[in-house]
C-alpha cells in the first residue's frame, strides 16, 4: 500500500509538470516494493524523458529496472526505445542491463546492437552504402538474438532497432532505394513515431518516389517542430511548387504583426524565445543579426520578433517598458526573461532552456 501510495503521489506530480519530485516518489515506490513496481519504473522513465536531454540516461536505466521485473511489460519496452532515439546511444542502457542477472540477455542483444550500428556507421563515413546496409541488416535480423532469451531480444525486437532502421533508410536512400528507404524510416516511426531523423528520412524518400502530397505534409510537420531549419524550409517550398501550390516556407525569425498569432505560438509551442524591439532602439539594431543567427542554430526552438510599437496590445500585455527585452516561454509558462543587448546571456539561455526538452 505505501508503495501505492507513493507511485500516486508521483503520478500527481507528473502531470503537474513537477518532475523531479514525481521521480524522487517513483524512487520511493520502487524502494517500497523492488520486486513488483514495474510500473514505477516506467513511469519514472516518463518524467526522465520529459526534463530533457540530459536525463534520458536515467529513463533508460528505469526502463531496464521494470524489465528485470516484468521482461514482457509493454511500456518498459517502449519508453525505452525512446530513451535510446532521443539519447542516440545504447550505452546507459548497456550498463544498467549488466547490474541484474535478470536482465544479462539484454544487456547483451543491446551490446550486439550497438555493436552493429558502429561498424555501420563507420562503413556510412568511408562511403561503402552497401556494406553499411550489410552491417546494420546484420544488427536487425540477428545481432540481438540469444539462445533461450526468448523472441522478443532477438533482431527487430531488440530496444533501440529504430536507430539502425534510420541509418539504413539514409544508405539505401544514397544508392536510389527510395522504396528501402520508405519502408525503413517507416519501420523506424513503428518503433517511436516521434523519432525526428526517422520522419525526416520518410519525408525524402517521399519526394525522391514523387509522391509530393504525403512529402509536404511530413516536411510541414517537421518545420511546425523546426522552425529554424532551412532545409526543410527548401524541401516544404519544393514540394508546394511541385503540387502548384502557394505561399512560402521561411525559416528563422518571426515577425509577429498581432496579439491572436503571438498568443498561438507562445501557448502551443514547447519553447519560444520573444525579442521585443523597436526600429529607433540602437541596441536592439546591435542584438538583431545575433538573435537571427540563433534561430539557425537552435533549429527547434521558435523565435519570435514583436516591435512594441507596432505591436503595443502585446508589448503592453507583456508590461514591457525597456528595449530589447527577451523573454522565455516554455509550454505557455514564462520561464524566464531580461533587459539588455547581452549576446552572451542570450545564447546561454538557449543552451540552457533546450537541454530542458
């Protein structure tokens, strides 16, 4: 009961959006009750994954901790596929396979794997497609199959496949397989339909293959999460052309002309960084082509430009009174915020709030 109690209570905080304490709680139920609270793990792997990048190694690790207790738990096997694409690595789920007897024949498959992915990789740098579709084929069909572990370790089943579907959609593409390539990132999104490289690799063999209105409408999705990358700016733009359509895709910057469009993005967009301007503002002039550049490099994040003056419902809403003024919004919440032409603060903030997603 208390580990129920507990596991409760951290169920409360996740969707609070409170995630450590929903992991310290996850933590305590497991402690509670180490034998039967698989679904703690598993939850506590949800919360890892929501902080962000940097603790997608402890979703892994909680993951493995539910499947040393239940091997067939469906979401432990899921989330920790996630773990693996988002962290784009099988080390940190290596390791924790190795501490449990009960989990050895994993850590084994996902050794295999990973082992598998590595010399694909290095064939991929060297320009042998087709040994590198030889080495991550190898890793899919076999590289995870132990004696007696059971089906579910063996080949595509093994935690982590999707990045080796992905690899190998990038070699067959390379050689004109457009159809291998489809059916590879396709078998990759299966696996963890957030998986970005993966759409991206189904978005391009869509318009290698001419098939232009599935190609958009991937690309369109892709620029709503990457505002900032011009290439899939070029490749929505080119299939609009391709299907006679108008309008065109911009990345980077946003000028934002009203308060229904501003209030739009900054609600439903996971993290947008607003630089309140003005055209007769000498430091905003000078903050301008850094704040552009930004949005290139931190691709996924959505930057918005609002000039107070012609815009001064937003800049009064927002109680502005200094130019520039930058503000941070992350899921609608205002996270944070300053006065001033600082570059360097500016940048770190980006680097900072992003390793939060």
């Amino acid at each position: 009961m208390e580990a129920d109690d507990e596991r409760t209570k951290g169920n409360a905080a996740y969707a609070s959006r409170a995630y450590e304490d929903a992991i310290a709680h996850y933590d305590r139920a497991y402690a509670l009750s180490a034998q039967t609270c698989a679904r703690s793990m598993t939850n506590k792997a949800a919360a890892a994954l929501a902080l962000g990048a940097s603790r997608v190694g402890d979703a892994a690790e909680a993951c493995v901790n539910a499947l040393a207790i239940d091997s067939a738990n469906a979401l432990g096997k899921k989330r920790l596929e996630r773990a693996i694409v988002r962290g784009q690595s099988f080390e940190r789920a290596i390791d924790g396979a190795r501490k449990d007897w009960r989990t050895e024949a994993l850590a084994r498959a996902l050794t295999r794997a990973s082992d598998a992915r590595a010399r694909g990789n290095a064939l991929f740098k060297a320009g042998d497609l087709a040994n590198a579709i030889e080495a991550y084929g190898e890793g899919l069909e076999k590289g995870g199959t132990i004696e007696g572990s059971g089906e579910w370790w063996s080949g595509e089943g093994v935690p982590g496949a999707a990045l080796l579907f992905a690899n190998r959609a990038a070699c067959r593409a390379g050689v004109g397989d457009h159809e291998g390539a489809l059916r590879d990132a396709d078998a990759a999104l299966a696996r963890d339909e957030s998986y970005q490289k993966a759409r991206l690799r189904r978005a391009m063999a869509l318009k290698a293959l001419m098939r232009y209105a599935e190609a958009h409408e991937e690309f369109s999705r892709l620029f709503e999460e990457l505002p900032g990358d011009a290439s899939i700016a070029e490749n929505v733009n080119a299939c609009r052309k391709a299907l006679g359509k108008s309008g065109e895709a911009r990345a980077g910057v946003k000028t934002i002309e009203d308060m229904k469009t501003y209030m739009e993005i900054v609600n439903t967009k996971p993290l947008v960084f607003v630089d309140f301007t003005a055209t007769w503002c000498g430091p905003c002039k000078m903050i301008a082509p850094v704040f552009t550049s930004l949005a290139a490099q931190f691709p996924s994040i959505h930057f918005l430009k609002v000039d107070v003056d012609a815009n001064q419902d937003i800049s009064g809403y927002e109680r502005v009174s200094s130019m520039p003024t930058f503000a941070v919004y992350k899921y609608g919440k205002k996270v944070e915020g300053f006065s001033g032409a600082d570059a360097n603060k500016l940048t770190a903030l980006c680097s900072k709030w992003l390793s939060t997603m």
